[in-house]
C-alpha cells in the first residue's frame, strides 16, 4: 500500500529531465519544498540512459504506441498524457548474421548477452571545460556525484578519409597531414581567434559575413578551412562569422584543462548529469516519485483565465505555490493564444534524427584510436541540401558506455523527413559499412616456402552490427512555433536542443528559476559531507578574553610552568619504560 505524501509544497516538478532537475535542485538548495513526479520508472525522461535490454524495449513501446486524442480542460481539470516521452518513427535493424556468420567473434546472442555493460543516451553530448556545464556543476559542488573522462580525439572526413583534427599547439606540429607552412597559418589564425574582442569596429567588420568567408580570408587552405569550420568551431556554410569566432575562441580555451582536450564526457553515460540534480534536491529535503500516476491539474477560474490550483496524484490533490512541467506532459489544449512578441526567431527544441549503432571497429581504425579509443567526436558537414551536419559521437569500453571490442556509435542532426534513417543516410555511409570487410592478409614474398609469413593489414572499415533509428519530437511550444500564454503559476520548459553542450537547458533552467525566485541566489555551493555539522555546535571560547570566571586574571606564566613540569613527568617515565624493555631484552 503507497504511503500518502504531503499535501502541500513549494514547487512540484513533474518530469525528471534536465531542465527540470535543475530547477528542482535549485529551489531545494535554497530551502523551498519540493515535490518531483515523473510517470516513467527511470530518471532523465528523454535525456536518459538505458542498458541495451532496456533500450530496445523503450523502442518497443515507442513503435506500438497508440496515439491518443488531444485533451482538453473539462471542469477545470486538464488530464496529462500517461506516456510523455516516447519518440517516434523507430526502425530497427540487426545485421545477418544467420547468413553472412559472425562479425570478428559477435553474433547476435552474444551481443544481448552483453546488454548489462551498455549505457545507450537517447541524446549524448559533451561538455565544453569551459562550458557553463562544467562551471555550474563546479560552483555548485555537484559535481562530486558523478566521474568525468576527458574526449580522446577529435576527427572529420577529408578527401573520403577518417582523420584526426590537430586541436592543440603539439598536434598541429605533430600532425603529417599538415605541411609546414600550413601548420603556420592554422596557429596564426588560431592565435587570432583567442585574442579576438568583440568592440565596435570589429562588429561592423564582421557583420554580414560568414564564417567560411571570414577562413577564406585569412587564405586557409582547403584542409584548413574544412578542419577549422567543421571540426574546431562545429559550424557550416551558412554559420556567421561572430557566432564562429566565438565557438572557435571557446574551443581553444577549453583546451589542457581536464588533459589535452576541449571536452569532458561523463563515464556511464549522460544520464547521469539529470540524476545529479536530483540527488543534490533529495539531500536538501526533495521528495521523489517515479512510476507515479500523475493524473492531471486541476484550475481556478481567474481574470486572465485559468489559475494553477493543485495537481491530482493518485488519490491525493496536492497544492503548491508553483508549478513546472516537463516536456510531453501537457496538450495543446493548456495554451491560450496570445501576440507574438517581436524580435530574433528562438532555436527550437527537439526535432531531432537519430541513431544509435553498434560496430566491430572503431571509426578509422585502431591505429587511429590509440588506448582503446575513449570518446571521440565527429562533425559531418550539411549533404543532400540539409541545413545541419550531423555530430557523431564514437564510445567504446573505457567510456563505461559499451563492452571491450565492441563500439557504440551516436550519430545526430535536425531532422529534415519522417524518416531518420533517410536522413541520417548520407551520414552514415561515409563512415561505416554494413556488409563485413575482413582485412586482408599480405604474403611476404622474400620468406621460404617452408616459412611462408602472413602480416594481416589493419582493418579499418567500421561494420554495423545493429542500427536503430528514431525521432525526438520538439515540445509542445516549440512545435506550434509560436507565443502563447500559460495558466497563472505553470511554466513548461523545453526538451533537449540540437547542440553539442548543454547551454540553452541551463539558461532556460535559470530563467524559469529566477521567474519563481526572483530575489534568491540560483544553485549556491552545496557544502560537502565533512561540512556539515549535526546537532549543536559545541561554544568555542572568545580568545580575546583575559578574565576567568571569577573575574581574576589569569595567571599565563603558572599555566606554563604546570604544563612543563607535566611535560618532564611524562618524559621521565617514558625513559624509564624504555631502560626496562632493554633490560628486559638483554636478559633474554
């Protein structure tokens, strides 16, 4: 029998994705009550890691979801979907393994077999070391829960090759993809980008014109250009020339903070970063509820329409002062329609293609994925006219993210279709292979017939053991595309957006945070275990006071004197002890 919670809080948050349990752990930093739901059995909603059983069961029920109709507010009570993050347009695909055999010891079975040692991220990204991630979970002292590992390689597709982007000064010099004087151009234009500040002048300089524009300037050569744009400051054609310099400013100054990388991955996957937030808000009073049947919101008529009431949770109707919603959770049916506002178009959440794929070899090869290979990170420019490139993202063992030997493959863009694998297509074939590619093996011709010696060339051509394609919708927000208003005292926040780092989930967390709390402090320094003091303090004496008690001074000099004739004591004796252990030895 489920215990009845409290009926009232501060703040209920209903779904334990990101932005969500930002705001959760906020508020409870700061001492409000919290009250944090979600309908689903994990944490994360769609920034959740799964094991390989556990994911392809979340497709399952993805596929054979059944679409409901759109509820609408009856009797001031709006009913909330009951599966709010599923996505959409699975396709799954496992290679043949009954007809072509084995791929280098994996079949089928034993890859499930394995489905413990996965930790699959419905949307993986890295953190900048000097993102605001990174800065947020350091100021805030939550970054004790949870292990980071620095990227281990940075790498793009030039000339129909896997290469790896020389990223720091020792690269650059180290790389023989570069010649000399290619080397010099790359540095000075880097150089350039570091000193870069963004005064008036350099405003009109720059406005109007695009990155690439602003590289062929500079006269980088081809490689340069595509190594600079692609990979370094992860834009296109089309990204503008302030917005480059500053990604290829931020790039650089991430670089030798956490080893020689711009980038930090957290080990088993980023689901934890959520699940962080959430163990910060439960130790400062938080209440949790997974796989809680949140039945709706319950309304009060007001002068601007509908007023948060309370939240109908099972049997219980719980009030709090505020309320906020994860993405999914709500229809259309919340919104009233209200003037856009003026200004700059906002980046829309979600709308993303995906795919998760698991190969034999690692992205060119092991040579170029010395240790194993870590985490690296691959940036594809626009093909087939899309907008976007895709980020791929290659984990292997050491990653806490997959077994030895085998290799777990994220590949990410906007989608364009309601198809993602069409979409990722283009992506996708020029970097793995779905038919098995042995690496041939070289005869040395100058051994005797008796001593014939074989050298097996290196394999790198990546096959694809298992695919699986889907969609992550946008919000409800971000998919009307438009301003609408909300009932007095809910606030909706947005899904994952298509960017490598987490900066406009942190933003929009702040935001929301600051329009609940406007006078309060967001994420202040959590104190570590050792600091916290339990009970009452003992009272520490004033060390400026000369007088005792009795009102008499003290006599500091007889104090010493005691503590030296005790110091002699205790010194003589142990001399003594020592004497009759040695006499004690002698006679044995």
């Amino acid at each position: 029998m489920e215990e009845d919670l409290p009926t009232e809080f501060d703040l209920i948050v209903i779904g334990t994705g990101l932005t969500e349990s930002i705001i959760a752990a906020a508020a409870s930093r700061i001492g409000k009550t919290v009250l944090h739901l979600d309908t689903n059995d994990y944490y994360g909603g769609y920034w959740a890691s799964f094991n390989l059983e556990a994911f392809r069961k979340y497709l399952n029920s993805s596929a054979t979801q059944i679409s409901t109709a759109v509820e609408a507010i009856n009797n001031n009570f709006l009913p909330l979907q009951a599966q709010p993050t599923l996505v959409r347009n699975v396709q799954v695909q496992w290679y043949n393994f009954t007809e072509k055999g084995d791929v280098d010891g994996w079949n089928r079975e034993k890859i499930e077999q394995e489905f413990r040692k996965f930790n699959i991220d419905l949307v993986p990204k890295l953190l900048y070391a000097r993102g605001s991630m990174v800065e947020l979970l350091i100021s805030s002292n939550i970054c004790r829960y949870a292990e980071f590992r620095a990227l281990d390689r940075v790498a793009t597709v030039w000339d129909g090759r896997i290469t790896t982007v020389p990223c720091s000064r020792s690269d650059v010099f180290t790389n023989k993809e570069v010649n000399v004087v290619e080397k010099r151009l790359l540095m000075k234009f880097l150089q350039s980008c570091v000193t870069y500040e963004e005064d008036s002048e350099a405003k009109e300089e720059l406005d109007g014109k695009t990155f690439l524009e602003h590289l062929q300037s500079h006269k980088l050569t081809p490689n340069l250009t595509h190594y600079v744009l692609c990979a370094i400051a992860m834009g296109n054609a089309r990204t503008p020339c302030r917005e480059g310099i500053a990604a290829v400013k931020k790039f650089l100054m991430s670089l030798g903070h956490y080893g020689n990388s711009p980038f930090l991955f957290p080990v088993y996957g980023c689901g934890e970063i959520p699940q962080c937030f959430c163990r910060l808000c439960a130790v400062f009073g938080g209440i949790y509820c997974l796989n809680k049947a949140v039945e709706g919101i319950h309304f009060e008529q007001c002068n601007e329409g509908f007023k948060y009431d309370s939240v109908k949770c099972g049997k219980q109707n719980i009030t709090s002062k505020g309320l906020v919603v994860g993405q999914g959770y709500m229809s259309r049916a919340v919104f009233s329609k209200s003037t856009p506002a003026e200004g700059a178009a906002q980046k829309l959440c979600g709308n993303l293609a995906r795919a998760v794929i698991l190969t034999n070899v690692p992205l060119g090869g092991a040579s170029q994925n010395p240790g194993g290979g870590g985490v690296a990170i691959m940036k594809l420019p626009p093909a087939n006219n899309h907008q976007e490139g895709a980020t791929i993202l290659q984990m292997s063992h050491p990653s806490g993210t997959c077994p030895k030997a085998i290799y777990l493959i994220h590949v990410t863009t906007l989608a364009v279709t309601e198809n993602p694998e069409e979409d990722l297509k283009p992506y996708v074939a020029q970097i793995l292979s779905k038919d098995y590619l042995p690496a041939p093996e070289i005869t040395n011709e100058n051994a005797s017939a008796t001593e014939s010696e074989s050298v097996k060339r290196e394999n790198t051509s990546s096959t694809i053991l298992y695919e699986a394609y889907f969609n992550i919708p946008s919000c409800l927000a971000c998919a009307e595309n438009a301003n609408f208003s909300l009932p007095v005292g809910v606030r909706l926040v947005c899904g994952p957006y298509h960017e490598l780092d987490y900066d406009q989930s942190i933003d929009q967390a702040k935001t929301v945070f600051h329009e609940i709390y406007p006078d309060e402090e967001f994420l202040p320094r959590a104190p570590d275990p050792e600091e916290i003091i339990i009970g009452e303090e003992e009272p520490v004496p004033d060390q400026g006071d000369s007088l005792q008690d009795s009102n008499e001074p003290v006599d500091n000099a007889s104090e010493c004197r005691e503590l030296e004739s005790e110091s002699t004591d205790a010194q003589e004796a142990k001399e003594d002890a020592v004497d009759k252990a040695e006499e004690c030895t002698e006679q044995k």
